[in-house]
C-alpha cells in the first residue's frame, strides 16, 4: 500500500537457458572453493532497514557527506547493481563453474546454501575481503545484531562462485583477464550433523 504522491519503480531481466547448460551446483564437491565477486553497495538488500537507520534513527538528510563515505547518502544508496554475466559466461564456458549464488535478500546465510547439495556446507571467512565504509557505518548506527546483519545485506559480496580448486589457477586467469576484481572467501566442507549450511570463521 503506497500513500498519496509515493509509486515504486523496479526494474527487471527475464532470461532463458537450455536445460543442459543449467548450472545446478550438483557437482560441488567439498574441498571447492568459494570466490567472492564485490557488489557496488547495496545492490538490491536492506534497503526498508538502510533508510529506517540512516534517515529516521541517525537523522540524516540524503545530501548528507558522513566522513566514512566518498559520496553523500543518496549517491551511495543509488549506486548501481553491477552485472556478473561476463565471469559467469566466461568460467562456465571454460568448464569450470561448478555453482554460482546471487547475493539478494538473506545475504550470504540464505543465499550460498541454494547452490549447494545437501552433503555440502560452505566454510566462508568474513575477513577475506574488504569491508566498504557503507555497511560498518549501518552496522554501528543501527546496533544490528552480527547474524541479523549477515542475513539482511551482501555486506559487499555481490556474486559467490564454486569452482575447483585443482583449476583456481586457471580460474584467476580467466577473471584477471576480465578485470573482474575477487577474492576467495572460503571454500565447501562436508555437511555435518546439527551445523549450519554456512560457517563464519
């Protein structure tokens, strides 16, 4: 339900793909590796909890210049929502993309097990990459929990790829040639009894 003078605008891709270049994660296999490729900002997470923190709790106005941010607010909340098609397509052609998960809604905890098989957890060490002024600063303003704040940004991860480990070299060639920037954040473990799909180290 919007009030008077609000709309939403959204936009969206429709895709179509034959079934037997699906990338279904089936073959993942612990001992893989999970590459991290950096989102821009948000992207499309948090954005209801983003703006309750940042213009009703702190009290900013969109213009504002925080000294954390190279931008005021409503740039950096506006930044756009990068496309990972060329290192998808590249690696999957190569034959080596085992899965691939979309950091949306739910962050790293919800989305990474999507790709997995059941006999499958993902170890992910949150300290492998850099960490962008943006999240730390809704972090600390709002005092959100560490597992609520997991689960509701991409906390700059905005595309997480299985590949093989025999073939990270090969890999790292493929995406340096791209200039697409990653980093290994952690690498599937088997599924053990009463652990969690996904382990913070």
């Amino acid at each position: 339900m919007y009030a008077p003078g609000e709309y939403d605008l959204a936009g969206f891709i429709v895709g179509a793909v034959e079934r037997k270049r699906m990338i279904t994660g089936t073959t993942i296999q612990p001992g893989d590796l999970l590459l991290g490729l950096p989102s821009h900002g948000l992207h499309t997470n948090g954005y209801s909890l983003a703006r309750k923190i940042l213009f009703e709790i702190a009290g900013h106005e969109l213009d504002a210049r925080l000294p954390d941010l190279a931008s005021t607010l409503a740039q950096e909340l506006l930044k756009i929502h990068r496309s990972y098609l060329a290192p998808i397509q590249a690696l999957h052609q190569a034959k080596f993309l085992k899965g691939a998960a979309h950091i949306t809604g739910g962050g790293l905890t919800d989305n990474v097990p999507r790709m997995l098989p059941r006999h499958c957890s993902a170890e992910i060490d949150p300290s492998s990459w850099p960490k962008q002024p943006i999240f730390d600063l809704l972090k600390k303003l709002g005092s959100i929990p560490e597992e609520d704040f997991r689960r509701t940004f991409n906390l700059g991860i905005g595309m997480v790829l299985a590949v093989p480990a025999k073939k990270i070299g090969f890999v790292s060639q493929i995406l340096k040639k791209l200039g697409e920037p990653f980093h290994q954040i952690g690498r599937v473990v088997e599924t053990r009894s009463n652990a969690p799909k996904v382990i913070y180290l």
